[in-house]
C-alpha cells in the first residue's frame, strides 16, 4: 500500500477517462476472444484489456468466459491505478471488498479515497458501491461485480467518533481498527505490545455498534481482537487471515480467537496469500490443498463451515512497492521472511499467492477442489459467500 493516495487518484483517473469509451461495450456483456493460455474454454480475454499470462506481475485477471452459480464475496482485495475498469466484473467476484484507502491516511486523504470510488462507481456502472445486502444480490443477478469499501486501518478516525457515522453514510462497511502496529485505538498484530483496546478503542467499537459498521479483527493483536469480539454486540470478522496452529505466521490467528469469534457470530476470511497459508517448516510454494488445510482446521475446530469465508488480498492491477524510510525504522515481527528466502521477494508475482488459486478465475478449480476434499455444494455457497451475507444482513442498519 506504499503509492501515495493523491499519486493514485490522478492515475487511476486517467485510467477510468481513457478506457471509458470501452466500458459500454464490456457492460453490454460483448463475450471476449479465448485466451492463448492453455486454460482452454474456461477463461479468455478482452480488447480491453492485455492478453492474460498466468505469471504477470500487473493484476490481469482472465475474463470468465461464462458466469458461475456462487455469490462470491472476496473480504479483502486491493486495485491500482492501472487495473483493467471495463472488465473488472468479469473475473468470477460477485463482491470486491475493497481497501479504500492507504491504512495509515489522515482524515482528509481517507476522505478523499472514499470518494474517488464513488467516481469510479459513475464511471462503471457495472461496479456499483455496496450499501445494503440487496446491492450484493442484485449486482450477482445483473452479472455486475458490487464494490464494498474498507478501511484497513482506523488512523483516519482521530478523537473524533463522529467520522464514523460520516464515513459509513459515504459507504464505509468495513473497519479494522488497527493495521499491524499498535495505534490509540488498539494493539496491532505485528508489535511486541500486545494492549488490547484503549479507553478510546471501546468507544469506536460501541460506535461501530451503533451505525452498523461491520468490524474486522484482521492485523490486530491477540488481545485487541479478544476484546472487541467481547464488547462488540454485533458479530465481527477475520477479513484476511489463516490459522496459526496449520502455519505459524504473526498475522494467523489461534484457535481461541477463532472459536471467539464464531462464538460471536462472526466469519473467518481465510487467505490464499502465499506466507500465510505456508506450513510451518515448509520452503516449497504452498498449493491450493494446502491452503484447504486450514479450511478444514477451522471447520473441524468449529464443527461446521458456518463461519468461514474468503479474503484473498488479490489486486487488480499493478501493486506498488513499498515505501522504506531511510533512517531505518522499529522492527517489527516477520510475516514473509521465509516466503521471501525460499519462493519468491517479488511482491507482485502471482507465486506469492498459492498454486492453484493466484487469479479470480481459479475460484473454480478452489471450489472443485473442496469437492474432492468432501465438501458439498451447499457447504461451498457458505464459504463462498453466504456465510458473509448473513453477517452482512445482521450488521448493517
């Protein structure tokens, strides 16, 4: 999440201005040519955008050459100035929960984040912005593809709890508190504290509560998720995490938090991105059976897949480096320092997320792979999506 946000705005401005005369076409469901890529008849791609190649470092998806039966909400993605717009709807992804803004901005760039997806959402009517479940739902029938905005961070928020209620009437539906370092709401995932909330952190959550805002434990401390699960009347979810007891990684997740928030009523996104699904002890690139280990820890702990979901933190479009600070910084627990050594440092590559699921369109060869593993179909609904529209329907007001 490095790029500037105002750097953003400007190139993904004149992204949506140059491919919108594109955009009727792709609307009007005009089938694009089959790909060059051995996929067969499954995927394709379009005159809108590049041919797909299973080892691009840009975002490219490939279009789903026709739609599947699953509402699919994917709890955590990212997409970059030169995402391909026109054909966004077209990857599989009934539900795009967006990160809407760099975690750690300010009010006023927050602010000015949340809007620009609202001009998108005028550029593109078929990435229409998620308010209510009917959005969802209705976005699955017209074959759209319903952007849910997020925050991954609440920095924006200050002292001053009114933002919320503005921010979720702009179209905010979902909230991380904290984004991996401790902050004055609460303790994140990733330092050496572990605090728990703030006095000012159980006010946010009472407000969240209050406005309907959907809370998300995803890069919090142990603690911090412990206490918002408990002080939360609503049900809250995990958007983007795996299970530690399966692959010991800072940003998984114990059993405890696990059986919290299913408690609660809440939802664990489980994550196909590579250096949380890679077991403990492991150098080789982990697979798409290797991620349904932790599906199956998680329904085997719960004894059931009613709380399970999927964030797969893709991107549509080119992800850009990080920003590094020259003088140096705190250190921090190590997330991908083993991914990095053995498999892959580049953050853009495909490889950092498991083989067999890396680009949306493999959601099918995901689903059929849960088949082998005994999951019905009704069981695979769940975790594609249902399990999200019920929390989605008891949160929201």
């Amino acid at each position: 999440m490095g790029i500037k946000r105002r750097d953003f705005i400007q190139a993904a401005g004149l992204t949506a201005l140059t491919a919108a005369a594109s955009t009727a076409a792709s609307a009007a469901g005009i089938t694009g040519r089959p790909g060059k890529n051995g996929f067969g008849q499954k995927y394709g791609t379009s005159h809108t955008q590049k041919p797909f190649d299973p080892l691009n470092e840009q975002g490219i998806h490939p279009i789903l050459m026709s739609d599947h039966p699953y509402t699919f909400i994917d709890s955590c993605m990212q997409i970059w100035p030169d995402a391909s717009f026109a054909d966004a709807h077209r990857y599989g992804v009934t539900c795009l929960t967006l990160t809407a803004w760099n975690p750690h901005d300010t009010f006023d760039k927050a602010l000015e984040g949340l809007m620009f997806w609202h001009f998108i959402a005028r550029k593109y009517p078929h990435l229409p912005i998620v308010y209510s479940v009917a959005d969802i739902t209705r976005a699955k029938e017209q074959k759209n593809s319903a952007l849910l905005l997020a925050s991954q961070c609440g920095d924006f928020i200050g002292y001053e709890l009114h933002r919320i209620e503005a921010f979720y009437r702009l179209g905010l539906r979902l909230l991380i508190p904290a984004y991996s370092l401790s902050n004055h709401i609460c303790g994140g995932c990733l330092d050496v504290t572990d605090g728990g909330l703030t006095s000012f952190g159980r006010e946010v959550v009472k407000e969240c509560n209050r406005v309907g805002l959907l809370l998300d434990c995803s890069h919090l401390g142990r603690r911090s998720s412990l206490d918002i699960i408990e002080r939360s009347r609503n049900p809250v979810v995990f958007s983007h995490s795996c299970t530690k007891v399966v692959a010991d990684n800072p940003r998984n997740i114990d059993d405890t938090q696990i059986k919290s928030c299913a408690a609660g009523g809440g939802i664990i996104g489980l994550s196909p991105w590579g250096p949380m699904v890679l077991k403990t002890g492991k150098k080789k690139r982990p697979t798409v059976d290797d991620f349904i280990d932790h599906i199956d820890h998680t329904a085997q702990l719960l004894g059931s897949v009613d709380h399970i979901g999927i964030g797969t933190d893709m991107s549509l479009g080119t992800y850009p480096d990080h920003e590094h600070d020259p003088w140096g910084g705190p250190v921090y627990k190590d997330v991908t320092g083993t991914y990095d050594t053995h498999i892959t440092n580049n953050i853009r590559s495909p490889q950092r997320m498991v083989d067999g699921f890396s680009f949306y369109a493999e959601v099918l060869n995901f689903a059929d792979r849960l088949k082998a593993r005994g999951y019905r179909e009704p069981d695979i609904h769940k975790i594609l999506g249902g399990n999200y529209l019920r929390v989605f329907t008891k949160v929201w007001e």
